[in-house]
C-alpha cells in the first residue's frame, strides 16, 4: 500500500508566510518601542483631570470654573518642582488644600456638590493640545471629582506646566522638566513618523486592556 505524502506548500504560500511573519515581527517591534516611549513620557507627566456632576450645561460651566481655581492654585504649588518625583509630592502633601478651594468655588457658584481631589494613576486616549499632543496610555493624573462626577471631564498637563504655557514655549516647559529633545520633538509633532507611533501606542493599550 503506498503512502500518501502531504503536498508541499507552494513557492508563492512561503512568500506569503514569510512576509506574514516579518510583518507580525516589524508591527510588535514598533509596539514595544512605541509602549516604551509612552511609558517614559508618563514617568515625566502628571495630568489635571477635572470631572463635573453631569452634561448640564450648568454643571459643565462650574466644571471649568473648579479648573480654573485648582490649575492655578497647582501651578503654584508646582513652580519649583525639579521632576515628577518632585511634583508628585508637593501635590501629594496639599490635595486637602485643592479639595478645599474647589470646595469653596463650588459653593461660592451656588452648589452643594461634594468634591475630591486625589492622585491616581488613569487612562487617557491620544489628546492634542495648543502646541502638543501626548499619546494613549496611563498617566499619573490629579482628579478633582465634582458631585458624582458624570459629566464630560476636562484633562490637561499641570507638570510641566503646558497648559499655562503658551504654544511657542511647551518646548522650554518640557525641556526644564526633564524631556529629552527627542521626547519633546515626538509631543510638539516636529519627528516624522508620530502619527503612526501614537495610533500604535494607542492600538497596543487597547489589546493590553482587552487581554487583561
């Protein structure tokens, strides 16, 4: 009886294979450099995110009324700060005195909505801003919880300071706080190739988060 033997794949299915595999290695290469890059941009970021009560269009105003007094009140704390280390606990040892003046600007607005302020570690997707964007990922963040915090939220940069400052200077504000000039060319959009390695950025948090 005479055996049958598996018929070889074609020159043309190895060609396929081949590419396959070499694609599947360049695009987790890219991902782990790009996890990487976003990664060591977070470790040099805290970000303010304020969340209001609701959609209202009422409680959407005191939303930026609360972020303005606490953007203002954290730069200040924050002025001196060296490094995220470094804001992170200055930020750390005055969270009552945030809550406390948002507190008062809820009240003083006609409000009796609680309000938090905490350090927590959040997601955030790709956000442009006025002279840089920062890519997906997690972000060491100040969250100022309005009422039950529903709403639409308002997030932004408060170390370094590139909220405050205007767009011609995010590149000194991110230079003083310990950017490297690659960092800050890859935020302020000057290197070529950082829109496909903020969507990989993005791409790889979503599977992590899907596999996790």
């Amino acid at each position: 009886m005479t055996m049958k033997t598996a018929a070889r794949p074609s020159k043309a299915w190895r060609t396929i294979e081949i590419i396959l595999l070499t694609g599947a290695a360049v695009f987790l290469l890219i991902g782990t450099m790009s996890l990487r890059s976003q990664a060591e941009l977070a470790d040099k970021v805290v970000r303010l995110h304020v969340l209001a009560n609701s959609d209202s269009e009422e409680d959407q105003a005191l939303k930026l009324q609360v972020r303005d007094v606490v953007l203002a009140r954290a730069t200040e704390i924050l002025e001196q700060s060296a490094d995220r280390k470094e804001a992170e606990a200055r930020l750390r040892g005055q969270l009552l005195e945030l809550e406390r003046i948002a507190a008062e600007e809820i009240s003083a607005a006609g409000y009796d909505y609680s309000v938090t302020a905490q350090l927590a570690d959040t997601a955030f997707p790709t956000k442009e801003y006025d002279g840089f964007t920062l890519p997906a990922g997690d972000y060491l963040a100040l969250r100022i919880v309005i009422g039950k915090g529903e709403g639409q939220n308002w997030w932004c940069v408060v170390f370094p300071p590139l909220c405050t400052a205007a767009a011609e200077d995010v590149p000194t504000a991110a230079l003083a706080a310990g950017f490297s000039e690659n960092e800050v060319g890859l935020i302020t959009e000057e290197n070529e190739g950082y829109v496909l390695k903020f969507k990989t950025m993005e791409l790889w948090g979503q599977l992590k988060e899907r596999f996790e």
